[in-house]
C-alpha cells in the first residue's frame, strides 16, 4: 500500500490553516495558559478549477487512496522553479534549505518535481540542497515541492456549474507535525519579546473593542445587577502581514509556532498617539496633557508605554501618576516611571506616546493566505492579558 500524489495546482490562492491547542484558565487579575500541542496541527485548503476529465482524475484518486495509504501533498506556499531538469543521478540544483520546511526520508528532503498534473515524481534532494538523488524524466518547467503525507477527512465537494467548468474544493490535514519555534529576535522588555512592526492595514480596517467582562444576576422581571469578572477590561485588536520573500515568511511561521496558538505572550505597543506630551521628558518624569474631565487616564494599576522618536523606542514601566500643572491652560498629568529615560527629549523630538500591550494571540487556529505571485498573507486576532 501507498500513498496516491494529488498532483492538482489549486486556484491562485491557497490557505494553510494552523490549528494549536491552549487551556486557558482566567482568574480575576490574571490567567494561566497551557499548551496542549507543542506542533500545530497542519491542513491546506485547496481549491480548483476543474476541466470534466481532471475532475474524473481527481474523483479517481479519491476511490484508490481509500485503498492506500491516503495522499502526498505538495506544499504549495513553498513552491521552487528550478526550469530544466535532465533525467540523471545527482542532479545538480541550487537550493537555499535554510528556509524550506520539508519531510525527511533516508537522510533527504522528501520534494515533487513537478511539471503539470500528468508530469510529475517524486524526488530526494539533498539536505546541502545542491542535488536531486535520482530523476527519472526530463523537464522544461520543473517546480520544487515539499511533499507531506496527509489525509482528506472530508469530502471532495464540487460546484457543477455551466461550460463544464467544475470549482471544487478539498481539505488535506498533514500527517507530519513539526514544531518550527525559534525564539524571536530583537529586543526583549520585562522577560518577554517586542513585536516591534507595523501592522499592515493596507486598503482595509481592523476590528478592535474594549468591554468589561461581566456577569448578570436579576430576573426577567427585575433590574440586572452586573458584576465585573476581571480586573482589567477584555481589550482586543489585531496584526496583519503580507510578506513576499521566502525568508520572511519561514521566519514568521517560526513566530507563530513559538507562540504555541494562545500559550505565550509578548508586548505590542498600539502605535497610535495614545497620550500627548506636554513637555521635555527626561530622568523618571514624562508630562502629558489629561483627558478632559478624567482626573487620571482611566488606569489605575502600574501600566507600559512606548515613547518613539525618529530612531529610537524606548520601553518603559509607569508606576504612578500624580496631576501635574497648568501647560497653555490645559491640565497635565505627571507619569512616573520606574527606570529612568536615560536621555532628554523634547516634545518635538517625540513622535508619539504609545500604550504598550501584554498581548496573546486570541485564537488557536491561524490561517495563512498563500496567493500566486502575490505572497503570504496572515491576519490573527489578539487580546491584551494582565502584566507578568
């Protein structure tokens, strides 16, 4: 018995879905988080235009692979064009290992030199990616693809429609598990990394909310008594990349395994002009204009900001604030900080001052957006959790 290639390109996208698994327990002014599955599961969502023969093709391989071991799926997203392939043993090619993650077998990488649905085999390269084991045909336009055992738990579901065109869709969850975690690079604050970019927004919005957890107590036919279940409010926004080289995207699917779904957090500063200087920031003191009829800024516990400049972040611990002085008839608050800024900086000089977040991601399932010629694109869903 073996495994049956489903050789089929899907359409110009294609999802990679991670799926985790966290057990989240939350208290009142704080939660433990644990991992239940240190490797997400993996599953691509293929969809195809079908002709009427490519579709008898495909239902086909679905009887047989009853029969065998289930499939071999290409992995789309990390697509090589190598262009002429000679038949031969120890093929030469050119290929940076660095950044594909593939299956292993006999001390290679499992690949699909690949043409066309009825142009194809199954390959060995070289963990130096400098050869092909054995190739057995000859290719003008050869495609380089890892290719993972997986199975079809659902069905092949097909839309018929006129010109005998068939858009059909199926669900291949890989066999193989990897955990790909590296720990992030760059800077780290207060025991956990920075996700020091920018979301994209591109040409579309972010949802984000603010709300009290609260539970209800009353009757229908009373007034409902709402009590708060946390000591902060459940504060969720989201991060968008869209990333074009293939070392960008090996090292963000590195990111998202470390973070192990909804398990680990890290800072994210909101990037917006949350809090308005009022003057020159220096030693543990930066002065910011209040809110218009607060007497503080709705925070009452120990908070982080982001203070930004042209060059520089700087990262810091606000362990009070006190009502500050009149500044051009305004009202101001003075923030303490509990290390000091290390430098002095005008209030021409500071870009913006930011909240900065203890964040999580807010979903165990994350979907990578594969588009031909267009990159990777991934959305998650976060949410703001209580300081270490």
């Amino acid at each position: 018995m073996t495994a049956v290639v489903w050789p089929f390109p899907p359409r110009e996208e294609m999802i990679e879905e991670l799926q985790f698994s966290t057990d989240v327990m939350r208290a009142k002014a704080g939660e433990q988080r644990i991992s239940m599955r240190t490797s997400p599961r993996r599953t691509f969502q293929l969809a195809h235009s079908f002709t009427d023969i490519k579709y008898s093709h495909a239902r086909s391989l679905i009887r047989d692979a009853q029969g065998a071991d289930g499939f071999l799926v290409p992995d789309w997203g990390q697509l090589l064009t190598l262009g002429a392939v000679s038949a031969g043993s120890s093929v030469a090619v050119t290929v940076d290992v660095s950044i594909i993650h593939a299956p292993v077998l006999f001390g290679h990488f499992v690949m699909l030199l690949w043409e066309s649905p009825s142009k194809f085999e199954i390959v060995l390269l070289t963990f130096a990616g400098t050869s092909l084991a054995v190739v057995a045909g000859n290719y003008s336009r050869a495609r380089l693809i890892p290719l993972w055992g997986a199975k079809a738990p659902e069905s092949l579901s097909n839309n018929r429609s006129a010109g005998r065109i068939h858009d059909a869709s199926i669900a291949m969850e890989v066999d193989n598990s990897d955990d790909l975690s590296a720990t992030p690079p760059g800077v780290t604050y207060r025991s956990l990394d920075v996700l020091d970019e920018c979301p994209v927004v591109s040409g579309g919005s972010f949802d984000e909310s603010i709300a009290w957890p609260i539970s209800a107590f009353g009757t229908s036919s009373s007034i409902a008594h709402y009590i708060r279940n946390r000591t902060i409010p459940d504060m969720t926004y989201a991060m968008r990349w869209h990333l074009f080289t293939r070392s960008e995207q090996f090292a963000l699917k590195q990111w998202l395994h470390y973070r192990r779904g909804r398990q680990k957090a890290f800072w994210m500063s909101s990037r917006g002009k949350d809090l308005e200087p009022s003057a020159t920031a220096s030693g543990t003191t930066v002065k910011v204009f209040a809110f218009f009829g607060l007497t503080g800024l709705g925070r009452n516990d120990p908070f982080d900001i982001e203070i930004k400049t042209a060059t520089t972040s700087y990262y810091r611990l606000v362990t009070s604030i006190t009502a500050g002085t009149l500044t051009d008839g305004r009202a101001t608050i003075n923030m303490t900080l509990g290390t000091t800024l290390g430098v002095s900086l005008t209030t021409a000089q500071i870009e913006r001052i930011s909240y900065l977040r203890c964040t999580r991601l807010n979903s165990d399932r994350v979907e990578l957006l594969h588009a031909a010629g267009a990159g990777m694109s991934v959305q998650v869903p976060l949410i703001e959790i209580p300081t270490p």
